[in-house]
C-alpha cells in the first residue's frame, strides 16, 4: 500500500477536463478506466496487484474470492428479472469469474424515504429466491435510510465470498497467443431489456433480461478439466469494453469475428432504433472464457448444454501494441476501442 508519507494533495486527473464526476465514470469505458487508474489504485492499490472481478486472498493455507458491487438500476423491476435477482447475479458472477464456488454474501440496502413497504418486499423474496437458486447464503447486511428524493426507491451493496478450489491462475496475465475466445451466449439482451421498459418502447416481442447466474457453468468447466485462462463477465461496458481490458493486461491483440458473435434479431433491431452498438450493450448472465485450443470442443460442449448459443467468437494473437479487432462480414478489419461516454447509463 501506499504510505502517508507518499500522499499528496494534487489531483491526479486533469480537473479542468473532467472537474465533476459524470454518468459516464461509470459505464465501463475509458472514463471508468482513468478514475480506476488515476485517483484508485494509485491510494488502494498493490504492488503487482492484477485487475479482476474478485480479489483472490491466501487464507489458512486456502485460496478464497473475495468481491464487492453496487447495484443502482432503473427501473427496479425490468423483463427478466430486478434489482434484487440482479445484486445476487452480479456478485455470484464476480466470484466464478475467479474461478471460486460462491458460498456466502453480504448485503446492504439504502432505502429512500417513502419507498413503498410492498416493492421491498418483492425484492427481498427476489434476492432469496436468487440466492437459492446460486446455491449462496446471504449471511450478514444492513439498513439505511435517506430522506425523499435523494436514493431513486432502493440501492443495494452486496459482498460475497468463494472458495477457490483448484490451481489454476485465472486472470489476463494468464491470457496467451493462440488461445481461444468463447461467450456463453447471445449479447445485448439485458441493456435493451431495461431501456424499452426506462422509455416505453413496445417491440413485437418482449425482450427479457439475459440475469442469472453462471457459476454452475463455470464450475463444470473446471470439474472437466479445461484449462481455463481467464474468465469475464459482460457488464458495464459490454463485450467491447470487456476484451479491451484483457487485452491491455495480457498485452495481446485479441481479434473477433462479427459474424460469430450471436445477437438475437429482436435485440438488432432494437439497437438500430436506438443507435446503439450490441458489442456495448451491458449483460448480466454473460461472460467470456479463454482457453488453449485443445480445450475449445469440450469447452463449447458444456457451455451450450444450458445455452445453445455459446460460441467461438476469436483468437487471441501476438502483438506489440494492446488491441481488439474485428473481422467484419464482408471481410473489413476495424479497431474495437472501449467506449468515451455512456450508452445506456444506471442499468446495473
């Protein structure tokens, strides 16, 4: 850590750029990026410490995750699932992105003032009934309320805790030439989910959210033996913003095929209406996996048991500058960047 002694006042951002927190610090893009890597690590950070969705601790000769989110969602209650469902999704996620088996979670509410004693109740029986599902047990928490106007109805913390039952070092630094990119599904379906119902939009079909959790997935890898190299979930930021920060820890480029990638055609739609981009589009039950080539049949084998749409989207490949590109369908190739502003902002 750093000491006292190190401490200066400066600000280390450039405040007359950015003098005020925006929406889009925390939307998973470059501006989350700089207050990360410029005003957060710098004070919090370890030396050599690798980014990633959970700490991994040494703890009695036992390896255990270790995570934290906040969940600020709006609407509370979307197709597919709530805030609720969501903060025990997002935080079992986070753990089997370690590669741990997710045990115990925390969870704390901030309640505004007036919010009915009915939509707590839902949500509640929301979190049990998703806790119970991941296999989790939700074994501490807390309560605090802030006066009308000033909390938008509920936010929930939650931490939770995973037991890493194996060897394997799952993280960017892990990540190598050659090996494969697989996603567990098709994208966009949660960001566009939260956005028809945020603004009233009416499609043919009700888009639900992707929400749910996915260590089961993920254990079952491991229990079959597949050498996993690092593992991410498809949040804030999307599928674009995801890759883009493994490829600056691995210092590789990392090359996807857009014809590859499986977007449901309700969801496409929805995006050209919108103007939005599915390679940015926020999921809450989608991930990435990096694995050697000889891991790719059974990998895709178990991931598509639970949903068929699991594919092959790229390779990871040598280079001297950090990158994401794509292979567009009539054969262009274009630089994938993360994100300077906020698609869709407060949607988990």
């Amino acid at each position: 850590m750093i000491s006292n002694q190190d401490f200066n006042l400066s600000c280390p951002i450039p405040i007359q750029k950015y003098p005020y927190i925006l929406l889009a610090h925390g939307g998973g893009g470059k501006l989350m990026r700089q207050l990360i890597d410029q005003m957060f690590l710098p004070i919090f950070g370890e030396p050599n410490q690798v980014e990633h969705d959970a700490a991994t601790l040494k703890l009695n000769g036992n390896k255990i995750a270790f995570t934290t989110d906040s969940y600020v969602v709006n609407p509370l209650f979307f197709p597919g699932g709530d805030i609720g469902s969501m903060a025990v999704h997002g935080t079992v996620n986070d753990l089997a992105m370690a590669g741990a088996r997710p045990l115990y979670l925390s969870v704390s509410f901030i309640l505004e003032e007036g919010l009915p004693l009915q939509t707590l109740w839902e949500i509640i029986i929301s979190m049990k009934k998703a806790a119970d599902q991941a296999q989790v047990k939700i074994v501490t928490g807390d309560t605090k309320v802030v006066d009308k106007g000033k909390g938008d109805g509920i936010f929930i913390n939650t931490s939770g805790i995973g037991m890493i039952e194996h060897h394997l070092t799952i993280n960017p630094l892990s990540v190598q030439p050659g090996d494969a990119v697989i996603i567990n599904g098709d994208l966009g379906r949660h960001g566009i989910a939260i956005m028809a119902v945020r603004e009233g939009l009416e499609f043919e079909t009700t888009i639900e959210s992707d929400s749910a959790p996915v260590a089961d997935e993920v254990l079952k890898l491991l229990e079959a033996g597949i050498e996993i190299h690092c593992l991410r979930d498809l949040t804030r930021g999307g599928l674009a913003s995801t890759l883009n920060e493994i490829a600056i820890g691995a210092h590789v480029e990392i090359e996807i095929q857009e014809t590859a990638i499986p977007v449901l055609e309700e969801v496409k739609g929805a995006c050209e209406i919108l103007g939005f981009d599915p390679l940015y589009v926020a999921n809450e039950g989608r991930f990435a996996v990096f694995v050697p080539q000889k891991d790719i049949e059974k990998t895709l084998s178990i991931l598509q048991a639970k949903i068929p749409e699991a594919c092959l989207i790229g390779f990871v490949k040598k280079t001297s500058t950090p990158l994401v590109t794509m292979e567009s369908s009539i054969g262009a190739k274009r630089i994938i960047d993360m994100l300077s502003g906020e698609q869709l902002p407060r949607i988990c």
